[in-house]
C-alpha cells in the first residue's frame, strides 16, 4: 500500500504524449514556492477552504469524533455539499493503481505517452513505486519518474530496470541557498544527477524560476556549466514560478510564501543560456 494524493488523466507536462500522472503524498524537500504543499505530509489531512463554506454545519453533525479531535476518517468530506472539505490522501494498493493506469491505455499508444509518477517525492514510497513500474512494463506502458532526487542513489539502481525517463528537478547550484529555499542542501541531489546521467536512461532536467532565488543569469550559466561537465540531459525545461497554489496553503492552516512571476523577457534571457 502507499499513499498517494491525486491520479490525474489526460496530462500533456509530464513527459511526451498523453499521460497519466500518480501523485504520492509526501516529500523530504519543502520548497518555499511548492504549488502543492498537501503532497509534503506523508500523511492524509484534511483540507478546508473557508471560501467554499456556506456554514450549513453538516461536516459537525456528520463527524463520528468531532471536528476538534479530527481522526482524518473523511466522513465530512462525503457530506459537505460545497467540497469546501475535502480529505487529502488515500492508501492504494498496485492493483487499483493499475486499474487507473489502464483505463487509458489506448491513448498512450496513440499518442506516445504513458504514465508519471510524481509527488511529492514518489522515491519515497520505493517498494511500492517498484511494485507498480514493474506491473508498467509487464503491461507494455512507458514510465517516467519525477523526483527531485534527494533520495539515495540505490532507490535509482532499482527502478532503473523499469524507468523509461526521468524528470529531475534542479534548483539551485549554491547548496546554502538551496538548503535555505528548500529545507535541505543539494550535494546529495547533485551527485545523484551526475551518476543518472552516465547511465543510459533519458533525463530531463526541470528548474523552476522563482525570482530571488534563481532567476539570474549567473545561476543558470552555473547549471549549464554543471552539464557541460558531466553530461547533457536529452531535455531542459524552465518553469516559470506562478501562485496557482496559494489557496492550498490556507486549506492546510499554512501561510504561503509568495514571490513575483518572473516575466517573459527575463524567461527568454534564460532560456537562451540553455539553447
Ligand atoms: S475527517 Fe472524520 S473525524 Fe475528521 S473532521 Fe471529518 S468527519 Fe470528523
Ligand atoms: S459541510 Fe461543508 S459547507 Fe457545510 S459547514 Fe461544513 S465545511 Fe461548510
């Protein structure tokens, strides 16, 4: 079993063709900018958005414990009328999993795609995420992992095997400032990234654009140089910073740190670094 937090259909950003994405509930990193701060706990929690609430105080008659001393049973979830309650995280075994995966088998063939596991950080949950890439392959789909790769590097050795490409984001260079953004330093993630692309398996690297942090021109001719030295990923996609999560952290009782989207002309400067 594992928990995971959403299985989404039809995603066209997550690798090629058609693909389903397997988001696991949980990760090691927290990054100040994430646009799903629900997948960081492992564990389910329930999500409330006050903006969705018409305060008719079904959740309250329907909870079997009460609201304060919440077991994360999700019964108000089933009842509220608004969705302004939703129960985050759910345990799945590989078959229901693969019952999902499955249903839309015929457009990954017709499109190139296949299926990505996500999170969260899906390393996380290794034995399952095995499990479930080697039920992949016995089916013929294509698989891609997702991971920011802070993880050690045997997890990689495993599912190497059954991993047809790996989507591995990468910050920033200075492992001070990574470890202030993102709660940990980033040597173990770097020296992950070097020994992956020495291997035969395709990476594409993923760096999210979040000014202040790593915007400049300085930092990315710093990544580029990192590849010039130890080998090209087949792809290197920026992703630009948005705030389309920002709601989800008040449904979690955080606060979100909020930056300002990089704009188009800084993007394209940046990006040229890397053409
Ligand atoms: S998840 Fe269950 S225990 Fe928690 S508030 Fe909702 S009904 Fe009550
Ligand atoms: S059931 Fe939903 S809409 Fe009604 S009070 Fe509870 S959270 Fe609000």
């Amino acid at each position: 079993m594992a928990i995971l937090f959403d299985i989404i259909r039809n995603s066209y950003v997550d690798g090629p063709g058609i693909r389903t994405t397997v988001f696991f509930k949980g990760c090691n990193l927290s990054c100040a900018w994430c646009h799903n701060p629900e997948s960081q706990s492992g564990k389910p929690q329930i999500m409330f958005y006050s903006n969705k609430c018409i305060g008719c105080g079904t959740c309250k008659k329907k909870c079997p414990h009460g609201l304060e001393a919440c077991e994360l049973c999700g019964t108000c979830s089933l009842y509220c009328p608004t969705d302004a309650r939703q129960l985050c995280g759910k345990e799945y075994t590989v078959e229901e999993v693969m019952k999902e995966i499955l249903k839309d088998r015929s457009f990954y063939d017709a499109s190139g795609g296949g299926v990505t596991f996500s999170g969260g950080e899906c390393m996380l949950q290794i034995d399952f995420l095995e499990e479930l890439l080697k039920a992949c392959k016995q089916n013929g789909i294509h698989t891609a992992v997702d991971t920011a790769g802070h993880v050690p590097y045997e997890y990689f050795e495993r599912i190497l095997p059954y991993t047809d490409l790996f989507l591995y984001d990468v910050k920033c260079m200075d492992s001070t400032r990574h470890r202030q953004y993102t709660s940990v330093g980033n040597e173990r993630i770097l020296e992950n990234l070097k020994q992956l692309l020495q291997t035969d398996r395709p990476v594409w690297v993923r760096i999210p654009v979040i000014p202040t942090v790593n915007d400049s021109v300085k930092e990315m001719t710093e990544i580029r140089a990192f590849f010039e030295t130890y080998g090209k990923p087949e792809k290197i996609e920026l992703l630009p910073y948005h705030a389309m999560g920002e709601h989800k952290y008040a449904a979690i009782g955080k606060k979100a740190h909020v930056f300002i989207a990089p704009d188009e002309e800084n993007l394209n400067q940046l990006r040229d670094i890397f053409s």
